[in-house]
C-alpha cells in the first residue's frame, strides 16, 4: 500500500503583485505570500535583495541580484524547488 498526499499533483500559481507602486513586489504562492523582492536601496550597493520565507525559520533564503528579473528569477527558482518536494505543480 503506498500512502500518497491528497495534495500530490496538485496544481498551484506562482504569481507576482506589487501592492503599493515602488515598494516590494510579492511573490505570491496561490493566495499566499511566499517572497518579496525589494527595489534596490543605495546602501545595499544599488542591488536588489530577494528573500523567501515559506518552510519557517529553516526554510527562509535571501540574496541580491543586480537586476528585478534576476532577483525575480532567483526567488522563483526557490519557490519552484518547494514545489517539487512538496509534490506540486506550478
């Protein structure tokens, strides 16, 4: 007997929204905030800081990108890996 997810297979939207225009842009999982990335801040060099928060303490990552489409690239790459180990589809 193999004991499957109910949730397994099941598909889910990976979409981007920016609430308030010049401030973060949410990466949201469904109905759910799953990220950000953050317009550049001069003391941050000018660059772009990404940041995923799903999976707790131990899941969160960040990083900064030269680019929105890199952080953006970045923090998808993030959301699509749980994703795959949670047994979803994009």
């Amino acid at each position: 007997m193999t004991d499957h997810h109910p949730d397994a297979g099941k598909m889910v939207s990976l979409t981007f929204t920016q609430p308030h225009p010049g401030g973060r842009i949410l990466l949201m999982l469904g109905q759910h905030q799953a990220g950000a990335v953050f317009p550049p801040c001069p003391t941050e060099g000018g660059r772009w800081l990404w940041r995923w928060w799903l999976g707790g303490p131990t899941g969160m990552k960040e990083g900064r990108a030269k680019t929105e489409l890199a952080a953006k690239n970045a923090i998808l790459s993030q959301a699509r890996d749980w994703l795959r180990k949670a047994g979803l589809q994009e």
